[in-house]
C-alpha cells in the first residue's frame, strides 16, 4: 500500500471518528431507568384514579394534589392527550371539595389538604396561562379559589408563624404543616395571586428559628432534635424566600450532605424526605450554580435518591406505602405513587416552587 493510501485511509477514518463524537450521546442506562421509572408511574396513576376524579382512599385532597403535580411536572403540555384529560378530572375533583376556599379536614390534618390543595390549584392555574394546550374548565374560577384559599392559610397562621393540623390552631405549631402552607402562599404569590406578605415572611421566620446548630430542623420550635425528613422540608421551603438565607442554608445543606439520601429516605416518612430533600438540592444548585463543587454535591445527592426510590417501584408501575403510611393509615399505592412520580421529575423544575425565580407570566393576563 502506497503512502498516498495510507494518508487517505488515515483522514477518513480520522473523519468518520470525529462525525461519531459529534453525534449526540445516547441515554444511559440510568436515565432509561429513569424515564421508565417515570412513565410507568403516570400509566399506573393514570389506570387508578377513581371515578370522582380524585387518588387515594382517607387523605384524598393530599393525594390528589400530589398526583396533579406529577402531571403537572412531567410536561410542558400537561393539559394535552389521555393524562390532561386525567389531570383535569384531579382538579376537578380539588375544586369540588373546597368551598370558599376551605378544604375539608381529613384524619387528623386539615392543614396539609388545604396546603397541598391550594398548591396544586395555583400551580394547574400558573401552567394554564403559560402553555398553548389550555385545560377544559374554568381556569377563572380556579384562581378564585386558590384566592379564597390562601387567606385561609393566612387567617389560620398560629401566633409563632408557624401552623398547627387543625384549624384555628392558636398558639400551637410545628415544621410540616408550616412547610406545606408556606408553598402554596410561595406559588400562589408567584403566579401573580395576591398573598397575605406578612404570614408568608413570619412563616419563613419561624422555619428559620426551627433549625439547630447542626444545620437540622426541628419538629416543633423549642424542640432541641434535628428531623431527617422534616429538615429536608426545610431547606426546600426556606430556598424559596426571595432574598436567600445563605448561612441558613449553607448549614442545612451541610446537614443534608451528612445525613445523604440514606437519611432522608430511611424514617417514618421516607416519601416525604425524599421529595423534599430533591427539591432542596435543585434549589441549592441552581443557587450556586456556577460554583462546580455545589452543582456536583447536589446532582449526586438527586441521584442517589433516584436510585432508591427506582428500587422500591414495583413491576406494574406502583410505589408501595412505607414507614409511618404503611403501618397507620393503609392509604394504598396512590399516595406513595404519586409522591415517588412527582419526585423523579423535580430535576425538570416545571413547578414554580422549585425555581428560585418565579416564572415570567404573559403582560396580558
């Protein structure tokens, strides 16, 4: 072979190496895992929703709401095809259930329906006025209720800032009823919904005053033990204050490091720490996201609790209850579907809550 040949031989094999480097990677493995993982959550919720349109058996607006937002994380049409219609049917059902904007109390807790529901209410409304496909109901109404709703929330705030389960709570309060009611004020306000600002920046406040010098939060202001889960939820509602705590967050995202997605994943309400400990982290990122140490830090926390919640979903798509839900309420697969399907899909940010800019609405609406 003459050296001419080789030299053309060489340029072309050199060229048909470079056309395959530039060639878009293919998904790995666990992203595959991941998107399968994802689908076969929204087909299962989508087969098990029951006739009024609602999921779940004793915490039905709870449930509900978290099903919404799955739908509603997962597409930047969620209104379009058989999971709209499914959505939809979700929503109607929260509308249904709400009068004047006051959801029922169900089990123990009226706090955490009234703050789910009004969530997913405000977000459905916030996505109807940015998406082309536009949901078959009354969106008008729908901001009227989470209106009505959120000063709710706002009248019902216990005198600490924080909320209690039941309405009219007083002067009693604790770290999780506060977290779900300060979201749906945060999303609300985002969505350009007028708020009660003060019962949103005491709520913050009083989040703020619940963590421990080793980064954690408490259950209850006063107590002097950090919660897993419960700082998880912490961190994410405290990365929505508009003017970022960074010692506060600093710390807590230190303590979220320590504890890992072990920690969050392994208490009485793992569905709960898991969720919040990914939105915590994609708002800690997103924070710092030029800074390379941070966005690494916060990907392999996302992605370790991916990898556990990939091993607890079962073959026909389902999540099982764990924990506290398992043992104490037999809710079903619903409540933990929904939260595990919602939770894989917070790297996308399509829910205002885990942005740290609230999103650019039309002039016109």
């Amino acid at each position: 072979m003459n050296r001419f040949l080789l030299v053309v031989l060489a340029a072309a094999a050199f060229a048909v190496g470079r056309a395959r480097a530039d060639e878009p990677a293919k998904p790995d493995d666990a992203a595959k895992a991941l998107a399968a993982a994802r689908t076969k959550g929204l087909d299962w919720l989508g087969k098990n929703q029951n006739a009024d349109g609602s999921w779940g058996k004793t915490f039905t607006v709870a449930v509900t709401s978290f099903a919404c937002l799955s739908y509603l994380s997962a597409s930047d049409e969620p209104f379009d095809g058989d999971r709209g219609k499914a959505l939809v049917k979700g929503l109607q059902f929260l509308m249904a259930q709400q009068k004047d904007g006051e959801f029922p109390q169900q089990g123990h807790t009226w706090i955490h329906g009234q703050g789910f529901g009004t969530l997913a209410l405000a977000e459905a409304y916030g996505r109807s006025l940015l998406c082309k496909d536009k949901p078959d109901m009354d969106m008008s109404k729908v901001k009227t209720a989470v209106g009505l709703a959120v000063k709710t929330i706002a009248k019902n705030q216990s005198t600490s800032g924080g909320w209690w389960y039941t309405p009219g709570g007083g002067d009693q309060h604790e770290g999780s009823t506060t977290v779900c009611a300060v979201q749906a004020l945060a999303s609300a306000h985002n969505y350009g919904i007028d708020i009660d600002q003060k019962a949103l920046d005491n709520g913050f406040e009083y989040l703020k005053k619940s963590q421990l010098k080793d980064g954690g939060f408490v259950y209850k202001l006063g107590d002097q033990q950090s919660m897993k889960e419960g700082s998880a939820g912490a961190v994410a509602t405290l990365g929505l204050m508009e003017k970022f705590d960074f010692q506060v967050m600093l710390n807590g995202y230190k303590y979220l490091l320590a504890i890992g997605p072990a920690g969050v994943s392994g208490g009485n309400f793992p569905e709960y720490g898991c969720f919040y400990g990914c939105m915590g982290m994609r708002l800690l990122g997103e924070e710092y996201k030029e800074d390379k140490d941070y966005h690494d830090k916060t990907a392999e926390f996302t992605a370790g609790v991916q990898k556990t919640l990939l091993s607890w979903q079962d073959k026909d798509g389902s999540w099982p209850e764990r924990a506290w839900m398992a043992s104490n309420n037999q809710e079903g697969p619903a409540f933990a579907t929904a939260f595990a399907t919602l939770t894989l899909f917070v790297p996308e940010a399509r829910l205002s809550i885990c942005n740290r800019e609230p999103p650019k609405l039309p002039s016109d609406k």
